[in-house]
C-alpha cells in the first residue's frame, strides 16, 4: 500500500490527527520497502522505529491496531508500565515475542515483519527506591537489543530474529512541551513569508533526542527511535465525530443491536455534544466516551428485549430518559 492508501484507511476507523498518520504511513512504508529491496541484495536495513507522542486516549492504540490490519500483519501491544514493574524484565520481553509469533499462527517469518507497539514508554524512567533490575532505565537498556534487531532465544527454544520487525512506542510525555518551550534552536532566523515561517514553526515543534534526553529516555533508547510524530488532544468536535463517523463507531453498533431487534435508534445531536463535554472534564480524551454512551443507552437495551411493540428509541437529553414509541404503554424509562 502506498502511504496515501495507508491513510485513508486510517480515515476510515481513526477521526483527525492527520499529520500523525501521514509520519505514520510514510514510516511504514518505507520500512517495508527496506526489507523488500534488503532480500535480493542481501544487504542489513536500518531500521526507523516510531515514537507517538500524545495525551491519553488521543488513538495511539487506535492508530497501530488499525496500521496493523491495513497491512495484515502480526500486531502485539505491551505494557511499558508492566516492563518496569516486572522483576524478570527479560521473561516479560520473551513473552512478548511469543505472542507475536502466537498472532501469526506460528509463523516466525510472518511474526519478524510484525509490528509491536510498546505504550507507556515515557514511565521508563530510574524510579528512586526500586531495585536496578526493575528500574525503568535498566528495562531501557534491556529493550535495546530487539529493537534494533537481533535473533533472539525464546524460552520455547525457537529463535526469532527481530531485525525486520517495527517497533512504535507511545506515551504522554507529561511535561515535554515545557521542555520543548526552552530548547527553539531555529527562532533566530529570519524569515522572508508566510511559508517559511511554517516550515520554522514545524521545526521548533519538532521533539530532538536532546528533547528526549533531558525528559529522561537514555540515549541509546531514544536513538533507537528516529521518527517522532505528535498527536494533538482531542477537541468536543473531534469526540462527538469519533461517536459518529468510523465504521465501527459506539453509535453505529449500539444502532444495529438495536436495529437486530427491529427497533430504530435515533439520538438527537445535542446528546453527542453532551457526551463529549462530559468526556471533556474527565480529561481521558475518547477512552471515556464508551462508558458514558453505554450507560445513556443501559435503560434502553434493558426494555426492549421484552417489549417487541416498541419500534423507535429516541433520546433527546443525556439529562432525560428516552422515549419509546410503539406502545401507548411506554413512553420512557422504567423510574422515569
């Protein structure tokens, strides 16, 4: 797939961050083509692992699981977070790559052109008071190895090399803007337009390994990650369309449960407003909207199951209780 058809396949399932796809899909791109132009030629590919940047619930997650069926390949999620914690960091890694390899039914040479995506990188940090082995930086160096690429032994007594494999990292990076704030390295230039006066204010927004230095990733981990692409927090009108335009949105599959009964769903567009808000003050970007959405509709989906006359839900209100229409019996909520 060309990184334009990379993107718009992305557009079908993630709302916004568009600049975050296009890295996204050139980076992809490029490391498949590497490993297509490396076979032939027998030559060693430098690998470009990711790194996204972004507030919680912005679609990291999202972003790799859908690069993953797009291309179809293995695709695995591991806990930074987990890794640090853990007292046997090499297990925890070896189990990674297992799953890998489980997620390409067995396949080793489909798992080492798999992506894994690694969240919560930025807590890899040396956390006073632990132990070294279960440090974040030492789970840094621990990772080294495999991202660059190398073979590795697993406790199956298999060996999977993962030279071809792509590693993105996700995190926060809570406080890096201020970081950022200090280190503008282009701000001195002049500049003669409006265009280049973009191009600068790209550059300055641009995170530098130093960037990464000083937030506490060592250098050889941050170097392992030359691609850096931001995700931006989530607006109210990027909520209310991530309820309502992807295929698989919370709206279009509450709507076809209820559709398999034989009922219409038809929620007013204030409420989507509502929802967002709502999400808005709980600060966990889309994470939040799932549960909110399932408890507005808990009432409904509990009714109509055993009311086969009712043929319409409608709900105008986070704040009211639904109508059902169908039956002059029932015109809301039970206790509405």
């Amino acid at each position: 797939m060309t990184p334009s058809q990379i993107v718009k396949f992305l557009d079908q399932h993630v709302v916004g961050q568009e600049e975050a796809k296009r890295q996204l899909a050139v980076a992809v791109y490029t490391h498949y083509k590497k490993i297509a132009l490396a076979a032939p030629e027998k030559l060693e590919i430098v690998k470009s692992n990711v790194l996204l940047i972004g507030p919680t619930g912005t679609g990291k997650t999202l972003l790799c699981e859908t690069l993953s069926k797009a291309l179809q390949v293995p695709f695995v999620t591991a806990d930074a977070t987990s890794l640090a914690q853990s007292e046997f960091v090499n297990e925890e890694i070896d189990a990674m790559l297992q799953r890998l390899i489980e997620k390409a039914d067995g396949d080793i040479g489909r798992a080492q052109q798999g992506i894994i995506f690694i969240d919560e990188i930025d807590k890899l940090k040396a956390i006073s008071g632990q132990a070294r082995s279960a440090a974040g930086e030492s789970v840094q160096h621990a990772l080294l190895k495999i991202m660059e690429g190398a073979p590795v032994k697993l406790k199956s007594a298999r060996y999977i090399d993962t030279s071809h494999i792509l590693f993105i990292c996700g995190g926060a990076f809570v406080g890096l803007n201020e970081i950022l704030a200090k280190t503008h390295t282009f701000g001195f230039i002049s500049t003669a337009d409006d265009d280049n006066q973009k191009v600068l204010d790209r550059l300055n927004a641009r995170v530098k390994p130093t960037d990464l230095f000083e937030f506490g990733l060592i250098p050889e981990f941050a170097g392992r990650l030359p691609i850096v692409a931001r995700l931006q927090p989530l607006s109210r009108e990027m909520l209310v369309r991530i309820m309502t335009e992807p295929k698989n949105s919370i709206f279009n599959q509450f709507r076809q449960i209820l559709q398999n009964e034989g009922v219409e769903l038809k929620i007013e567009p204030e409420v989507f407003e509502q929802i967002a808000d709502l999400a808005m003050e709980y600060k966990a970007g889309a994470r939040s909207l799932r549960g909110i959405f399932e408890e507005l509709l808990t009432p409904a989906l509990y009714l109509v199951p055993d009311h086969p006359e009712v043929k319409k839900v409608v709900i105008s209100s986070l704040f009211e209780n639904a109508r059902f229409i169908g039956s002059a019996d029932l015109h809301s909520t039970p206790g509405g």
